[in-house]
C-alpha cells in the first residue's frame, strides 16, 4: 500500500521484539503534564494597532530545536545526546517513581503472572538526582528500546531469554550494539560499571534499586560507550511524523473517530487496572495506577500524555512458567492512536531493530502526532488473555 504523509507539518525535526522472565528479580538467574497553558498564543496584529506576531513553532530562544521523540523544544544538546530506556516495575508498592516527568514515550506490556512492567524512554536525563526504581528486563521490551537509540537501564533479567539479545549472540550481525547498564552485573547480561545504588542503603530487597544522572554519565564513560547516537540512527529519519501546536491533528478529518474521553485498560492490565483520563483544559490525557494519579516521585506531577497508541501484538506463551513472547517486528497489525479526546483505528509495522515503529490510518497514510509526550500500549491480540479494553464504556475486543 502506497504511504504518503496526510498534512504538510509545521515544526518537523529535520534530522533526525520477542521474550519474557519472571516478575521478581530471582528471575535473573534463569513505547509530565504538559503545560500548554506556558505556550504564547499567535497574537493577530490589526490595523489600527501594529502588534508582533508571536509564532509558537518557532525556538523560545536560540539553541533550541524540536526533540526527537516530542517535538517540544529542547536545547540542541538533549537531541544529541542518547536517552536512557529505563526498566520500570509497575507493582503497587513501588510507586511513585523517580525522572517520570522526562519520560517522552512510556511502555506498557504484560509479562508473566498477570503482571505487567513499565519502560520509559528518558530524555534530559543528564541533572535527575534520581532515576528509578530500577527492575528486571524482558526480551521484547529491548526490541521496543532499540528504535530509539538508547542506553538501556535494567536490574537483570530472565538470562535464557535476555542475555542473547543483549551481548549480540541472537544477532550475530550486530554483535555488541545493544549498550546496557545491568545493576544484577556478570557476563550474561553486562556489568553495572557502578550505575546503580540502594536506597536505602545496603538494602537487598525489591523495588529498592535506583541510579541519578551522574552515576549514568560516569558509567556510560566507565564502559566506553557512545554518549552521543550513532551516525546510522539518523538514516531512519524522523522517529514520529509530528505537527505543532498552531496546527493539531484533532482527528476531526475522520469520519469514522469515536469519542475517547475515558479509557479502561484493566482487561489488558488487570492487577494495575490503567486508565486514562482526558483532560480537556490541558489537552492531554492523564495516567492512573491502582485508581489513583500516577505521579513523578521528584515533580508530583501526575504522566501526561498528548498521544496514545494501543498496539495490538502477536504474542505467545513461551514456556511452562508462563514467560510471554510478543512480535515486536511485524506488518499490517491492528491499533488505534487516541488524542484531544478521540481515537480512531490504525495498523502498524516494523521491519528492522532500529526502524521506527510507524502507524497508519485506514487510508494508508501515517499517522500525524501532536507535539508531547506518547504512551503506548502493546496489547495481546483477539483471544488472548488480556486482550480488551474499554473506550468510554464501549468494549473493544478485537
């Protein structure tokens, strides 16, 4: 099917999965609320009074360019410099979390035991005096991590299943291109290179692992990796196809959009029960764990999300301890994209490690973003156990 871009974008940047593990860490061993209010209006100049017009596509001031990954202006540096892709543990006696509010796109996916985990691709991470707390990775979830060029920030993981992807023996081609901080250490997965500290110290319990941006900086230093993305990373080019503010998608060009004001995932996430709530005032939609404010533990302030993509995945059950695979690389699989309060159906492909993962309407065309933050969801497909949802009361089962 032909792809062409729907709208011509104000503000674009120009330059630009498959496993599972146990939902404790002894498993080791076996995708902030955005304050619009802060944006200048375009002031229209009349005729009787000459007036400037403040253009909000344009820097706030020099040195600025669009992100990669939000399309919000940040300073030139965050673009170049890699961000982390941070392993979250969602259980309930975990929260709230540390460096939330610089997540720019948040993973949601089940895993074993009816448990689902968290990953946060963390840009600005440089000044967060707290990053965390930091759990066990899965396979799939690093198949997600790669689009974005990242150092991966993980507390081991399931080694039948992780350890392959992570030093290149499942990807003999690319031996070594997967830069990960492991706080378990060892050779299966990689070393900590002192990434990681306990909180409180000389704790050996759950949910008690954390790292800050400069143990991270010195790490990455410490194990000789790029602190910069590759060269190869910008031929992808754009990661989302994003337009600004002064021109939103609000998907009212679709006919067949539903209204989605209030969305029930507990059928896909029935231990976190995850919903989100769409904020008219601010345009974004917040994100509730166990029915509460899911909050940033530095900031308070509760994940805001101006896009939403439930991406339903090809997924199995891997063994008799109940380990998960999804299909992180596919073609043509179903989806929808919600924001400013509708939502309409969508596919999605992704053919290669680094190639973004894109997203389409039922006309072919890829799917215009607006500027802020994403939240994905990845989904089991129908008939799986934790397949439907619930869009303002309305049940989505397929």
């Amino acid at each position: 099917m032909k792809r062409f871009k729907a709208f011509v974008l104000a503000g674009i940047a120009t330059s630009m999965l498959i496993g599972c593990g146990k939902s404790s860490d002894d498993a080791v061993v076996g995708i902030s609320i955005e304050k619009l209010e802060d944006v200048a209006p375009v002031v229209e100049a009349t005729t009787e009074v000459s007036e400037e017009v403040v253009n909000e596509d344009e820097p706030p001031r020099e040195g600025m360019v669009r992100s990669y990954f939000t399309n919000e202006w940040v300073d030139e540096s965050v673009n170049t410099t890699r961000p982390l892709a941070v392993m979250y543990p969602i259980n309930k006696e975990a929260q709230p979390q540390y460096g939330l509010s610089n997540v720019s796109v948040f993973y949601e996916i089940m895993e074993e035991g009816s448990m689902s985990r968290q990953m946060g691709i963390v840009q600005d991470w440089e000044n967060l005096e707290r990053i965390g707390n930091v759990r066990s990775i899965r396979d799939y979830f690093v198949y997600a991590a790669l689009e974005y060029d990242p150092v991966i920030i993980h507390y081991g993981g399931p080694e039948l299943y992780v350890s392959g992807i992570l030093t290149g023996k499942t990807r003999p081609d690319k031996v070594d291109d997967v830069d990960n901080l492991n706080g378990v250490g060892g050779k299966a997965m990689g070393p900590d290179y002192g990434a990681f500290f306990r909180v409180p110290e000389g704790s050996t319990s759950e949910h008690t692992a954390f790292t800050d941006g400069s143990h991270v900086k010195a790490a990455i230093d410490k194990a000789g990796f790029s602190l910069t993305h590759r060269a190869e990373y910008f031929q992808e080019g754009p990661h989302f196809t994003f337009t600004g503010y002064s021109n939103p998608n609000t998907l009212d060009a679709y006919a067949d959009a539903v209204e989605a004001t209030d969305i029930d995932m507990s059928g896909c996430y029935p231990v976190t029960k995850s919903a989100l709530t769409y904020d008219p005032e601010k345009e974004v939609y917040l994100k509730t764990l166990y029915g509460s404010a899911q909050k940033d533990a530095i900031t308070g302030e509760q994940l805001a999300f101006a896009n939403v993509v439930i991406q339903r995945t090809y997924h199995e059950v891997r063994d008799s301890n109940g380990y998960l695979a999804y299909q992180m690389h596919d073609k043509t699989r179903d989806g929808y994209y919600l924001t400013k309060g509708k939502m309409i159906h969508v596919t999605w492909e992704k053919t290669s490690d680094y190639e973004p993962t894109k997203y389409y309407d039922d006309n072919g065309e890829e799917v215009v973003f607006n500027t802020g933050k994403t939240m994905i969801f990845v989904i089991q497909e129908k008939g799986g156990s934790f397949s439907t949802f619930k869009v303002n009361g309305t049940e989505y089962a397929d």
